[in-house]
C-alpha cells in the first residue's frame, strides 16, 4: 500500500534565538510540553515512541508539528524505525526546519531528511516553496 508518513520535527527559522526542543515522549503524550499539532488523530505514543496509527491507504500523507526558534549551531538527532516497504511513493520526510508549521502546504520551504524513496534513500532536501 502506498503511504505517504510525514513524520516531522518543525524548527521555525530565527535569526540568532537560541532555544532548544527535546521530546522523547516519555510523558506519554504529544499534547504538551511540547504541544504538537496536526494530524493529532493519526499519532499516538506508544512505549515513550512517537507512532503513526492513520490509515494505510494509497495518498495518505500525515504530519505533525512543533514550533522551536533553534536554528544555528543545532544538532538533530531522531530514532526512525519504518516497519513498511519503503519506495518512491512510501516514504517518511522528516522535517528539521520549515516556513511553515503546516508540512503539506506547497508553498511551504525548509530542510527535511527523507527516509525511503528511490533505493532505500537517506538523504537531506531543501525546498524552496515548490521546487526541492
């Protein structure tokens, strides 16, 4: 089945702001502390992990967001374990940094890791409003 799983991790662009997000959900919620938004329906935490529990039907795209101002001298670090076949149309985006907390707007710009697409990709993209 296609999937499409944007799993995310929205840093919103600052100038110099330090800040700093850490969510290892091990309060058993996405909710609060950092509050989470979007496809809320569609997630749960499940052994202090992030899940997607949405449908797998061909063209689903979920996503959910947080805001943080860390941008420079920032370290990403995440755990990922796609338990689905993965190919040019199941894939999972990982989103470090947008314009946008809405991750499925087209206008939207920013860095993403991708994991899956063509031949098993771990790669990181830049898209500018729509071209990545």
């Amino acid at each position: 089945m296609l999937k499409h799983l944007y799993l995310l991790l929205l840093l919103l662009l600052s100038g110099l702001t330090h800040a700093q997000l850490r969510d290892d959900f091990t309060d058993g919620n996405f909710t609060a502390n950092p509050t989470w938004t979007g496809d809320a329906a569609s997630f749960q935490v499940a052994a202090q992990r992030l899940q997607s529990n949405g449908p797998a039907v061909t063209g689903t795209s979920l996503h959910l967001s947080t805001p943080s101002q860390a941008s420079i001298g920032t370290v990403w670090e995440f755990w990922a374990n796609l338990r689905f076949a993965t190919s040019s149309g199941n894939r999972a985006d990982v989103w470090l940094m947008a314009s946008q907390a809405d991750l499925k707007s087209p206008n939207n710009s920013g860095y993403f890791v991708r994991l899956g697409g063509t031949d098993d990709e771990v790669s990181l993209f830049r898209k500018d409003s729509t071209h990545t």
